[in-house]
C-alpha cells in the first residue's frame, strides 16, 4: 500500500487501497442493491480509494444474454465471472480467481459469495467484510430452511467476517445473533440530487410505485388498492415502475386487465431516471405493498422528492415511519383498507402541504458521504485490528 490517505471523511487508510466488492448482480442491471455497490464504488474512489467489482455474467432477468467478462463502468473496473445452478443460489467457484490484488474484500448479500469466500478463506486469505441487504429472508417460502440454514452454514461463514454491517436495525439485530461483537448498523445511502423536489407542486390523485416486480413487493396488492379507489371515485392513477423479475410483464398486464383498471394504472418497464424524475413530477404520493424490505431505498428516494408514502409495515418501513412522521402504514392485504389510507393521506397533503410533505433536510443522515465515512471506519477496523483494539 502507499502512503496514508488524508480526507475530511476518511479514516486513515492508504490512499489507493483496493476494495474489491462481490455482489451477485451489477449494472446494467437496475435495482437497489446494484445501485448502493455502484454509489459506494463512487464515493471510495472521490475519496482516493481503488474499487472494483466481482460479478455474474448473466442478469437474471436475461439468462440468456451473456454479457462482457471486462468492463469499466463510470470508471469502476467490473469484471464479471460465469455461474450454474439456481438464481437463489448461484454457484460461481472461479471468484476465487479474481482476489489476487484486493486488500479487501467486501461481499454484499447472503448467498453463495459470502459462504463460499468464507469457508475459501484459508485458500485466498483476503480480510472479508459483508453487508447484509436484508439476508436471504425477503418472503416467507421455505422459512424453517432458512433458519435451519442462517443458524448453520450462515453462522459458521460469518466467522471469517471481520465486520458485517447490517443496513437496517432488523438486520443487524438478526445477524447480532450468529457474529456477536462484529455487526454493526450502517443504513444504505441515497443519492439525494437523484430526484430531489420532483414531486408535483400542487396535490394530485397520481401515485407512483417503484421497484423491481419480485414476489415479496406485491404488485398484485397495489393493483387490487386501485380498483377499490376507482370504485369509490374517479380520477386516481398509479405509475407502476420497475423492472421484471418473479413478475412478468404478461403477466402483470393480464393482472391490470382482471382488475379492470387498465385507465388506471401504467406499467412502465425498464425506466432511467430522468423518466422516472419526469413521472414523480405529475405525482403527490407513493405506495409500496412490499412484505419485505432489507432497507428501504425506494421510499426514501421517493421522499427526497417530497412524495408523500404509504407503505405496508414491513420492518423497514416501519422503522422509517417511527423517525418520520410523514410516512403512513397500512397493510395492502386489504385493499379497501388501503384505499382508505390513500385517500386520507391526499385528503391532509390538500389541507397542509407544508407539514405532510417529506422534507429532504431530514434525509441528511442517508447522504453518500456520510454512509462512506462509515464504511471506512469498517474497513479500518478489518483491516488493522490490532490498532484500532489500541
């Protein structure tokens, strides 16, 4: 390594330290745990640090697309690795080959990476740091395997890890369980400029819906909430943007179609920013019916544009709507419930836009910079225990 690095926001680690991030998916994939490795890759080389990342070769929502072993992307080196066996647990032995020059790694998700870099260990020797997104806890199928396997094979990798840093408070309560003394809460950033003020200035009956169309977000909820407010009134409109995963298009078109609410709701697939941007600013507020949520990105995004949400009471959501009171729960599961919710959240935004609006000042805690800051300090204490115990 060269010479210790010196920055308002970094701990002291030598200036070009190579982090190599492992994460199962990347751009150009879209989604939130392929946008926090790329934001955190972006801060760390602002702050002089050398990121790279290890990944699939194929998006699992194109299995049949293989895509560049090589690649830089917004100056991040990519290198991407083949894989076989199941999307859920995709078995790629060769990262091992892709080590040789980090000075650390760091592994995102729970899957086969963080098991099989920790029981490898012994064969690469590289300090390990993980970030939990969530785990692999995200809907309730197969749920005593999955505890059968976190308090087996998930606790026994998680004793290579030299910290682990759980993006919620559930998380890391979770994973305090099987790595006492090493996990540590740091909430994923948000880039807060992305769509900051986007929202409609005067209140409207437009919501907006953003993420990728897996099983655990429920698109078909959000669907059934809109046919019961256009019975009740017209004028209510739901862009539904995301991209396709456990969901299809055909088949979320035919689930619009059953519910007849073709007028009211729009499907948008595969959207930029700028797009996205464009729909919030015809829109007042945002719903998420997800049961499962590692963090939360989405919403805070859609706060920083001063939407107002309401969301199911999933842990995270919950979480956020105990710090900020302009966030309102209700559980999709009824949609005339959550109909009702809708309603009475645009009913007080017409009566007080200034108080029920988010505010992004109160999102100050999310910045990139200070999420880095964060990680740093982790990677220092990975990376010199001995000193920081000093």
């Amino acid at each position: 390594m060269t010479a210790p690095f010196s920055h308002d926001l970094a701990p002291a680690l030598p200036a070009g330290t190579r982090i190599t991030h492992v994460v199962r998916q990347f751009h150009p994939n879209r989604g939130g745990l392929e946008d926090v490795v790329a934001n955190l890759c972006r801060v760390q080389r602002e702050l002089g640090l050398s990121p790279s990342v290890v990944t699939l070769d194929r998006l699992f929502v194109r299995l049949d697309q293989v895509l560049p072993t090589q690649e830089v992307l917004d100056g991040i080196p990519v290198t991407r690795i083949p894989f076989r066996g199941s999307t859920r647990y995709p078995l790629a032995p060769s990262v091992f080959r892709h080590l040789g020059d980090a000075d650390l790694v760091h592994v995102h998700a729970i899957d086969f990476f963080f098991d099989a870099l920790a029981f490898g260990w012994p064969l690469h020797r590289k300090p390990l740091v993980a970030t939990t997104h969530g785990g692999f806890f995200h809907t309730g199928d197969f749920s005593a395997l999955k505890t059968l396997w976190f308090n087996g094979p998930t606790r026994l990798s998680a004793l290579a890890y030299r910290g682990i840093a759980g993006c919620s408070a559930n998380d890391a309560r979770l994973f305090g369980q099987i790595a006492p003394g090493r996990v540590t809460v740091i909430e994923n950033g948000v880039d807060l400029d992305k769509f900051a003020g986007a929202s409609s200035p005067e209140p409207r009956k437009r919501l907006v819906s953003i993420g990728r169309f897996s099983k655990n977000k429920r698109p078909d909820r959000l669907i059934a909430t809109m046919a019961a407010l256009a019975r009740r009134e017209p004028g209510w409109h739901l862009d539904l943007i995301g991209v396709t995963s456990d969901w299809s298009e055909e088949a979320l078109r035919a689930a619009i179609a059953a519910a007849g609410v073709e007028q009211a709701v729009t499907l948008h697939l595969g959207l930029g920013d700028a797009a996205v941007r464009a729909l919030m600013s015809q829109a007042s507020l945002f719903v998420s019916a997800s049961e499962f949520e590692g963090f939360g990105l989405a919403l805070i995004e859609a706060m920083s544009a001063g939407l107002v949400p309401i969301v199911q009471p999933n842990a995270a959501f919950a979480a956020l709507a105990d710090k900020f009171p302009t966030v309102h729960t209700v559980d999709f599961a009824d949609p005339e419930r959550a109909a009702t919710a809708v309603r009475e959240a645009h009913s007080a935004l017409l009566r007080a836009p200034a108080a029920t609006r988010p505010r992004l000042s109160d999102l100050a805690s999310y910045s990139w910079n200070e999420v880095a800051r964060r990680y740093l300090d982790l990677y220092a204490a990975a990376l010199y225990p001995a000193s920081r115990r000093r």
